[in-house]
C-alpha cells in the first residue's frame, strides 16, 4: 500500500480527503448511470477478447519460430525457445473499453525478426492459424507513419503493429518483458519507436495514478461526455483517448483519495481553468538512452506554438496534443465551462449525471452554415486511402479558415460520413463529385435500384447571414467563380463506371460579429492544392470538393432517431403585416442578392 504521504505527479495533492458518504453515494449513481448507458460490455465479450489474444499470442510466437527456422536453421535452442509478445494498449490496456471497442495491439519480437518478415509472414499465419472464418477485412499498411495490419477477428477490430526489440536475441518467458524499460529502446529506427510508444505510454498511465479503479471508472465518463459533445478525435484535432486518460490521470493525482464521483466533478473544475499553454505532466521529464527529440518549448520554437500540451509520461516525451487549432480549442473550453456548471448542479442534486452526457446540438442548432470536404473515388480500395489522407488534413484546412477574421470559429465535425451512390453517367458522376445525394445506395453491396436516396444535401448558392440574424451580403468567392486561373488544373471527369464512394466531413461555420464579406477561395485552392500534390493522389480514381451546406440542407443521415432537422422560417402571411402595428410594418431592406460560398467542383488541384 502507498505511502499517504507519497505525492502522485510533478506536484503535491490539492487535498488528500477522504471521500463523504455523499460523494461516495453520488459515484454509485455515476456508476449505474454508466450502465445504463451501455459503457461497459457483458463478460461473454470480454471473454472473447481473451480468446482473442490468446490467439495472437499462440500466433506470435509461431511467427517467430519460423523466422528463426529461417534465419538459423541449425539454432535448435534459438527455434526451441523462440517467442513473441503480445501488448495491448489503448482503452483496452487501460480497462475503459465498452461494446464496439476495438484492440490495439503489439506484438514484440526479438532483434533478428524485422518489419519485412513481420509483413511477409504475419498476414499469411492470421489466416493459417486463425479458426475458419475468424479473420476478416484483412489490411497490411506497410508505408504507414505506424505500420500496421487492421482486421477482424470475431467481429472485434484489431489494430496490430510490431516492433521487434534490438537489444534482446531472446524473450523471457511470457509476462515478463517490461517495456516501460528505457533500455528496450536502443538500436530500433523511429517506426519501432513511435510501435513502442502507445504501450509504454498507457503503462505509464496506469502506473502513475493512486487509485487505478477509481481512474478508470471517472475515465469512462469523462470518454463517453467527451463522445457525446463530439470533441473526440486525434486526427480532427480534438483530443483523442490517450489525451483525455492523462487529464484524468492528472486530477487523480491531484486527488489521490477522492471518489470517482468528485475525480469528475473536480476535472472540469481544474481543466476550465488550466493556464494554457502550461502543458498537463503526470511526471517529470526522464533522461533516456536515446539522442532524440523531447518536448521541450525552450529549446525548439515549434513546440512553443502548441495551445493545449499534454505530454506523454513515457520517455522520449511527447506533445500528444499538437493537432489542436484555436477553434477546436475554443469549443473545448466552452464544453469544459458547461460540464462544469452541470456537474455543479449534480452534486448539488438539482440534475443528474444523465443530464452531463446529452448528445451535442451540432447538427441540430449550433449553426447556420457548413463546409462539406468531400472525398471522392472510384474504387473502394483506392476510397480507404484516399479519404483517410484527406481526413489527416481536415485540421489543416481548419487552421487556414479560423484565421480569416470574418470567421470566429470553424469547427470541425469529430467524425465523417461514408456514402456509397450509383450513377449511370458522366452528369451524375459530376453532380455526386459536388455534393448531390440523389444517386445515394443505402449500402455497398446493394443492387437494388429502388434503394437510390433522392435526397439533396448542398445548397451551391447560400446567403449567409452574420450571427445577429440580420442579412449581410458576404461576398463568399469560390475557386469556381475563377477559372480562367484554375481551369488548366481540372482533369476530365472520367467514366466511372455505376459506384462512386464519398466520404464527407462537415466544418461548422460562426461567422464573427459584424461580418459582411467571406471570401474562402485562397483557403479552399490552397487545401486542394496541398492534397492534389500528395504522391499517392491518382486524378483519374481520387476527386475532392469543398461546398457549402445550409442547415435546412443538412443530408437526413447526419440526424439519429429522434432529432429534429432545421428548418426554413415560415414567411409572415399577408394578414399578419396588415394587422401589424405601424412600428413593426416598417419597409424592410431591400433583399441582397445571396452570394454562394461555391467552393468548388474542381478537383483537387
């Protein structure tokens, strides 16, 4: 048992009470919420993710056996003993999964067992060993920043990544290596390191918190708020699971005996008011074996530019938190602000924990006018890669957008929308390339005809309004609106055949006060632009597009049961300005022209 006076982080606790039968009263009813709330999964599931592994294990180990028989063929003992180790990490790792979670894992190998054979051999072995019908949606990422294998196995996502670790010919027996050993890092290239990274850093995590069960339980309510107001998601540029377990992780410490409950309570009380860009540590900076990078904002400028650091615990130390822009920033704040006057009034019993965890209004009312960034191929292999790049640049755009001061905030949605559609000719191809969802199919492997969606989800010509309500006339230009300079780069629209795969990211826009002009055409050619000159981009299979979509345009797939869609404003009745007074009968303005933030058809570039 821990020391009472042992002080958790780079600081002392702000108070080390006990919790109160009121607090421990209310963590009970956090709990029952969480299960109602279908957080956690039946122990059959969990039952078969333990099969699952194990499996992985069995397969591991095989694996490295046969690069041994391999490599030494006379090395009885090397093949003998010859074994891998599987690792999980993420939100299995840290005990926060629920239905639906995926597994992160890795598996480790000793230094003669490289990245190559990895994919030489792995892929071959999952479906050699694997029961019949296991293994699904096989995918081997060789090129990726973090090579990897994505499957199914049971109906359960597996991200799979390796590392072999170059200081060992051999590994212990099972559950004995510890990589949270800086040793372990010597003699791997910066993909092996970056493989090691996520394990080593969920370990940390749960090593450096007083109470592990206390953590994961104010975690899991924290992860499902965070789902709900859609502000969770690395890649978007909000933050992802591992950021949201050091904050919690960092309350803990600052509370080390404090009841889920008050962890909660006291994470938006501490978070609303962190002095950013003060970055959140659970420890202090290690010294490691290694001549690389640390964070560290005194010594490199880049680092100094970070808005909301959160560092890794695990050496080499690392901002994990570098893809937050200043609108992504702003509405964490605001979210951390509202959860804090919620969690105020539940432990004041005057709302319950079930009122913290209401869906976002995104869709519904936040606002007035989005960007759709629509990926589009013609193929569905060439869609995955294509459409993940142009996620990974979402935040870019962002970034370019939320500068311009007509725009307060641009906000990106934490998720996009994967549609498939049918078209018969060049015409249709060209108008689904826009926006159109007339040609829609309701799944990828329907061919039914009378399942096509005649919906209409982009508006090409909006007139957008400044947040006031009052009409403006923003002259918001599109790169359409000036061809004669982009004309060249606009490849053919070839045949494509009957399907067309998109997926869709929406950007909120809230325009600043008193703006009247918006003109995104720099932002939204240069965007192009830069994912035109990627070098896996291919013109005739990968096309992308970037229009604006009024909230009453808003496609029917983005609302779930229940939500209500926006709506035109029904238009006075000629009986209604009769009767009214003299003051409110004043003659209005003159209508402006709308002016439509057409932001084009033209494909990337």
């Amino acid at each position: 048992m821990e020391n009472s006076e042992q002080t958790w982080g780079i600081t002392p606790p702000i108070s080390s009470a006990l919790p109160t039968a009121a607090e421990t009263h209310s963590t009970h009813l956090l709990l029952e919420e969480l299960r109602r709330q279908n957080t956690f999964e039946s122990a059959n599931e969990t039952k078969k993710r333990e099969r699952v592994l194990a499996d992985l294990q069995r397969i591991a180990d095989e694996f490295v056996r046969r690069v041994a028989r391999e490599k030494e063929p006379q090395n009885e003992v090397l093949i003998r003993d010859a074994r891998g180790e599987v690792f999980t990490y993420g939100s299995y790792c840290l005990g926060v999964y629920g239905p639906g979670s995926d597994i992160d894992t890795l598996v480790t190998a000793p230094r003669y067992v490289t990245r190559d054979d990895y994919f030489k051999h792995f892929p071959s072995l999952l479906q050699e060993m694997a029961p019949k019908g296991a293994v699904t949606d096989l995918t081997a990422v060789e090129d990726a920043f973090v090579p990897i294998i994505k499957f199914e196995y049971w109906g359960i996502s597996i991200d799979l990544i390796f590392s072999r670790i170059a200081t060992l010919k051999q590994f212990p027996p099972h559950g004995q290596l510890n990589l949270t050993n800086n040793e372990y890092l010597r003699g791997l290239d910066d993909r092996e390191l970056r493989s090691l990274n996520g394990t080593r850093v969920t370990r940390e995590i749960l090593n450096l918190v007083p109470e592990q069960s206390t953590f994961r339980l104010a975690l899991r309510a924290i992860k499902l708020w965070a789902q709900r107001r859609a502000i969770y998601a690395n890649i978007i540029g909000f933050p992802g699971g591992v950021v949201w377990a050091m904050m919690v992780a960092r309350v803990c410490q600052l509370y080390p005996k404090a009841a889920s409950g008050t962890i909660v309570t006291k994470f938006f009380q501490i978070m609303k008011s962190w002095h950013w860009p003060q970055p959140v540590q659970l420890k202090r900076m290690d010294e490691g074996p290694l001549n690389v990078r640390v964070w560290n904002p005194k010594i490199y400028k880049s680092d100094s530019y970070h808005l909301m650091p959160v560092i890794t615990p695990a050496y080499p130390q690392m901002c994990a938190t570098f893809n937050i822009t200043q609108s992504t920033m702003a509405i964490i704040q605001r979210e951390l602000e509202r959860g804090f006057d919620l969690t105020n009034k539940i432990r004041d019993g005057k709302l319950e924990w079930k009122d913290l965890f209401v869906k976002h209004t995104f869709f519904t009312a936040d606002h007035r006018y989005y960007l759709a960034v629509i990926a589009t191929s013609t193929t569905k292999e060439s869609h995955k890669i294509w459409s993940g790049f142009v996620e990974s640049k979402v935040r870019v755009l962002v970034g370019e957008i939320e500068r311009i001061p007509s725009i307060a905030i641009a906000r990106p949605f934490n998720k996009g929308y994967e549609r498939v559609h049918r078209v018969k000719n060049d015409q249709e191809t060209e108008e689904v390339q826009n926006g159109s969802l007339a040609y829609r199919i309701q799944d990828d492997d329907s061919e039914d005809d009378s399942k096509v969606h005649k919906e209409n989800g982009v508006e090409p010509k909006t007139e957008v309004k400044a947040e006031n309500g009052e009409p403006s006339n923003p002259d918001i230009k599109s790169d359409s609106e000036n061809q004669n300079a982009d004309i060249e780069n606009i490849p053919e629209v070839p045949s494509l055949g009957t399907k067309i795969y998109t997926t869709t990211h929406y950007v909120g826009l809230e325009l600043a006060e008193g703006a009247k002009s918006l003109d995104l055409s720099f932002q939204v050619n240069a965007f192009k632009t830069m994912c035109a000159q990627w070098e896996k981009y291919q013109a005739n299979l990968n096309y992308l597009s970037i229009q604006t979509v009024k909230n009453t345009n808003l496609p029917d797939d983005v609302f779930e049961a229940g939500e209500v869609k926006p709506t035109r404003p029904l238009k006075k009745t000629a009986a209604l300005k009769r009767n009214a007074s003299s003051e409110d009968n004043a003659r209005p303005a003159k209508r402006p022209q709308p002016s439509a933030l057409q932001t084009s058809a033209a494909a990337a570039g």
